[in-house]
C-alpha cells in the first residue's frame, strides 16, 4: 500500500511541475484566458498531493522511506517550489506594472462627473 501511495504522490508531483510549467509559459505570453484554467488544475494538483502526503503520514514514519526514492520526491518537490515561486515573480512584475501604469493616468480620469440640466459640471 505504502509503494502505491509513493508512486501515485510521484506522479502527482511530475504532472505538478508540468503544470507549473505551462503555467510560466501561459504568464510569459499573456494569454490571460488561459490563467483561471491552469490556477484551478493546479489547484486541484495540490489538493491532491496533500491528502497524499497525509495519507503516507498516517501509515509510516518518516525514516521507513527508501532513501533513494525520498531523495527523488525531494528533488521533485523541490523543483515544484522554485517554479513556483518563478511564476509567482512573474505575476507580481505584471501586477506592478499594472499599478505604475495605473499612477501614469490622470487622476480626473477616475472621478465621476457629470452635467445638470442647464449644462453645468457636477463633480461627485
């Protein structure tokens, strides 16, 4: 039962960082429609894989593990964290660029104005 549960979190892990993956290419590109989809699948990966880590919580210490396969899911959790926090770079970038370009336009652009019956401005 252990080995399935580790083979099945590996899986998880590899098809985790092809999302991660895919996801850094969608940020790159800007295909902005494509961003809900991916978070939700990641999402969904993630929930996953920690019923998983539970589950191998629940049935064996720490130290049962063969070393050379905890090695590798280390490895593989590893690299799912630094891609990660690459796209989480990319997407704080874009956010501050929005926020500069969002300072750049003129503060009247965001009041609310509108005339009165005789033509005249009223600023709300």
């Amino acid at each position: 039962m252990l080995t399935d549960l580790l083979i099945i979190y590996k899986q998880k892990l590899i098809e985790l960082i092809s999302t991660l993956r895919e996801e850094r290419k969608i940020l790159k590109n800007r295909e902005h429609a494509q961003i809900n989809v991916i978070a939700s699948t990641k999402r969904i990966l993630l929930n996953e894989i920690s019923q998983l880590e539970h589950k191998i919580r629940l049935i064996t210490p720490q130290n049962d593990i063969d070393n050379d396969l905890c090695a590798e899911l280390k490895s593989l959790s590893t690299q799912c964290l630094e891609i990660n926090q690459t796209n989480g770079g990319l997407i704080n970038l874009r956010l501050m660029s929005i926020h500069h370009t969002l300072e750049l336009l003129p503060k009247s652009a965001f009041n609310s104005s509108t005339y009165d019956n005789r033509g005249k401005l009223i600023n709300r």
